[in-house]
C-alpha cells in the first residue's frame, strides 16, 4: 500500500499545471475544488537560501522565506495562483513579497478573523466572496453553489477519513507506522480529493481490519508520545523517535491531527457554512480561543494513552513560541512531561535533536 501511495504521488507531482498553493490550513480548500483547481500545500525543497535574504530579515520563518526563495528562483511558476491568510503577520509580509516582487504568480490574500462569533462569520463570508470572484476570474467561469455544496460534502468525507486512521491505535498496527501516515496525510494534501478518498478509503480499511486482528499485539515496550506544534517537513522526527524505541501514538499538525477536525454544514448557503466552519474548527495559536485547542491536546493524549508530549516549533514563529510556555504549565499540572524542540527549516542539528528526544525518552 505504501509503496502504491508513493508512486501515486510521484506520478501527480510531476505536472502542477491547474494547481493552487497554500501553507495555512484556513484557506477554504473547498472554493478552489469547486472552481476546478486543486489544492497543493507548498513543500519548499531542500537548498540553500539564495534570494530570500535580499527581500526578508533573517529574523523571520525559514519555511517562508524558502517559499519566497523557491518562487524568486522560478520553481513555482507552473502554478495557477498562491492564497496567503493573515495566519501570521509573516504570512502578510510575505504576500506583499509576491504581490510587488514576484508578478508571474497571481496571489490572493484572504483576510481571517481571530474569533468565531457573528460578526466574525459575517466578515469572512465577505472575505470568501472577493475568493470566490478572483477564483472565477482565474478559471473564466462562474463557481455555482452546486459544485460548492459538492466540494463541502467531498472534504467533509476526507476529514471524517482521516479520523478514522487517527483511530486505529499505532500500536495495534504492524503495517503502517507514523513515517507511512505522514506520507499519507503529504499525499492528502499533493492528489485531488477524490482520489486522496479513495486511498485513504482502502488505506482505512486495511488498517481497521489490522486493528481486529492485532489487538493483541503491544508496542513493544517502546515510549508513547504525542507530538504537537509546528510540523518539519525536513526533520525526519518521527523517524528519530522510533529508532530511539518511542512511538508516535498521535499529533495535532495543521494538516495532520487537527486538519481532520473539522465539519461543515452540507445544508443551507454554502459560503456561510465555510465561514463557520473555519472559524469554529479546533484552533491555532493565531486564534482568540487558542487554548481550546489545548482541551483538544489533553483528550488526545488521554485517548491515545501517551506517556509524553514532544512539541516543536520554527525560530521566530510567534503563535507557538507563545502558547507553548502556558501548555508546558497545563500539563506539567497534569504530570505529563513534556519536551521542547526549536530550529530552521532547513537548518536542525539532527544529531543533536536525535540526542535529545533519546534522553526524553528514557526518563518516560
């Protein structure tokens, strides 16, 4: 299955042509689905930063600047368009690099609110509309509430997917490890959705199918660990978990454990029920609730039965710099013991990292 879902994705990736990237998950993926695009989470490759430096301060995200950096140097130009939220104020800056500087890519940035009341969902209805009309722009036809309503109930089936595989406890599994899920949850975001659901559909399957007959299997002896904060794509973390003898039980990435958390009405008019249920979905550290996603973190570490949380964050990523001293304090409440991880994009000290989750895990 693994080795299928690896081809699968090698064989998309290779024409990006009708694709739409985005790097925040409250870009309303299902408006560009219903306007015929498809939504690709930008994965910037490994180099060196070239040309970033000339437009951004070093004191800024290094997985942004590598996608200012990916774009100045001509390796997103196959693209139809770029969306950018005011997810952080680095998001902002970094739109007005593409919108003065880099004229070959049309960009669109959407305003997100920090709340989920009324006023709020009225906004970014609002906001949602000026997306509608520069997708339909883009495409040169109208997006009908039709194809929307269809687009809703398609990323609703994904997301109750991906619930189901966060369900299949990785320690009754013997055929998919957390390096195989989150080359699932990469793949999730690189194929068009209705394909992304069938794999995940077989994938859910075999794995539910695993847990019947391998329920009584343990892990092992090895360390449960839940992971949290910023999702690095160049740290094979999980990787360094398992070989020093944890085993990662469960996260809450943007496009990992969180991103399936999420529902939106199928009833009623479409663009409404996308704002709401945007603004209501567990949320991050750029949100006025966002310690509600902590009460999300707690259950999860209950129901996975985690031993330990290792969070980890990007240098000068102000949302989860901040909310990790009050969630280190909330489960140092609890007992749970807890271990911070901060680098570059490109630039983790593997083999100190690797040092440092071997310790943690041996006082588990």
């Amino acid at each position: 299955m693994i080795t299928l879902i690896q081809q699968l994705k090698s064989s998309i990736l290779e024409n990006r042509k009708g694709k739409i990237g985005l790097f925040c998950p409250y870009s309303v993926e299902e408006l560009i689905d219903a306007a015929g695009f498809q939504p690709v989470r930008l994965i910037p490759g490994r180099s060196e930063l070239q040309l970033a430096n000339g437009y951004l301060p070093s004191n800024f995200c290094s997985y942004l600047r590598h996608i200012v950096d990916s774009a100045l140097r001509g390796e997103l130009k196959d693209l139809s368009a770029i969306v950018f939220n005011h997810s952080c104020d680095g998001a902002r800056r970094t739109f007005d690099v593409f919108d003065h500087y880099i004229g070959d890519i049309p960009a669109q940035f959407i305003d997100v609110p920090k709340a989920g009341d009324e006023l709020s969902v009225s906004y970014f209805r609002k906001q949602l509309v000026l997306f509608r009309a520069f997708l339909e722009k883009l495409r040169g036809e109208a997006i009908t509430d039709e194809s929307l309503s269809r687009s809703i109930v398609r990323y609703n089936w994904n997301r109750e997917l991906l619930r189901r595989l966060y369900r299949c406890s990785a320690s009754q599994l013997q055929n998919l490890g957390a390096s195989d899920l989150m080359l699932i949850l990469d793949l999730n975001m690189s194929i068009p959705k209705d394909q992304a659901n069938k794999v995940l559909e077989e994938v859910c399957v075999e794995c539910e199918l695993s847990d019947d007959t391998l329920s009584a299997v343990s892990a092992g002896g090895r360390k449960r660990v839940f992971i949290s904060g910023n999702m690095f794509d160049s740290l094979p973390l999980f990787d360094f978990i398992e070989e020093c003898g944890g085993l990662v039980v469960g996260d809450d990435f943007c496009f990992g454990g969180r991103y399936g958390q999420m529902e939106t009405a199928e009833e009623g008019e479409p663009l409404t029920a996308l704002a709401k249920g945007y603004l209501n979905r567990v949320p991050c550290g750029r949100m006025k609730n966002n310690t509600d996603r902590f009460e999300f973190l707690l259950d999860e570490i209950e129901r996975t039965d985690a031993r330990g949380i290792i969070y980890t964050s990007l240098k000068f990523c102000d949302h989860f710099l901040v909310d990790y001293p009050a969630l280190k304090e909330l489960l140092d409440g609890k007992g749970i013991p807890s271990l911070f991880l901060e680098g570059e994009y490109f630039s983790f000290a593997a083999g100190q990292v690797k040092t440092r989750v071997e310790a943690f895990l041996e006082m588990l």
